[in-house]
C-alpha cells in the first residue's frame, strides 16, 4: 500500500503553484480510458 501512495505522489506535478495530475495519470489510477476520463469532468464539473 505505501508503494501505491509513493508511485501516487510521484505523479503529482506542481504548476504555477498548484498542484496537480496528467489526465493520463488519472485515468491510469482510475481504471478508464482518458476520454472516459474527460467526458466524466464535464459531466460532473462541480465535483472537480
């Protein structure tokens, strides 16, 4: 479990300050494709 947090943490970008993940990345630790992904967020936006 430690090493699926480390490998999380290691794909964690930090932009301008902020912090954040590649769609790719997400999508990989969610198990869907990354226009599923996508298509997820705008649906939902407020979630994100």
């Amino acid at each position: 479990m430690t090493s699926d947090i480390e490998r999380i943490k290691a794909q964690i970008l930090e932009i301008h300050g902020q912090r954040v993940m590649l769609d790719c990345d997400l999508a990989k630790l969610y198990g869907v494709e990354t226009s599923q992904l996508k298509r997820a967020v705008k649906r939902n936006i407020e979630r994100f």
